[in-house]
C-alpha cells in the first residue's frame, strides 16, 4: 500500500484502510476534529496547542507539539492555533494516555 500524505493538513478523513472495519486515519488543521464513540483513537499533534476532550467526566487536556494521545470513546481533538493526526481503531478498545513530547534525537546509540 503506497499514500502520500499532504504538506499541508485537512481537516476530516484523509483514508479509510479497510471498509469492513473502518480503520480511519484523519487529521485536524487549525479546527476542531470529533472523535466518534468507536474503538480507540491514536493521535500526533504537529503544531500550535490543541486541546484533548473527553467526554468521559467531560475531561479537557491542553496538548504541545510532539505530544502523543491514546483517546477510547469519544471525544474531540483540536484548536484555532493547531493541526495533527488521528488513527482510529475501532474493533481494539485501549486506555486512555498522554505522552511526549517526543524527542528530536533519542538517548540511545544503535
């Protein structure tokens, strides 16, 4: 499977992987993105500071860049000032997470 993603980011679905499943990879540019009450949402933010909301115990997050979010249920994702992307999985029901921000070199040596 060969795609190319855009430059700049839209916002809404950018690929649908299977049709039986609906495993949708979408993104979020400088608005907001709902996040259904499917399966676990993945998510990268690439720029500016969106905020995370989940509805369970109408819970809000503000995110930076490089910062990563495990979301399961829903929710929404997203600001006037920001953009990233999402992986929806809805047959797999994770835990919720907030992570990062993700270093531009690791502390390793392979």
């Amino acid at each position: 499977m060969k795609f190319q993603v855009a430059r700049q980011l839209v916002c809404g679905t950018l690929f649908n992987f299977c049709k039986e499943t609906s495993e949708i990879f979408a993104a979020w540019n400088k608005e907001r993105l709902q996040l259904p009450n499917t399966g676990t949402h993945f998510g990268f933010v690439c720029s500016g500071n969106p905020i995370l909301y989940r509805n369970t115990g109408s819970q809000e997050y503000r995110l930076n860049p490089g910062m990563y979010f495990s979301l399961p249920g829903d929710g929404w994702i997203g600001s006037n000032d920001s953009s990233g992307f999402v992986v929806t999985c809805p047959a797999f029901r994770g835990v919720f997470l907030i992570g990062g921000a993700i270093e531009s070199t690791g502390r390793l040596g392979y």
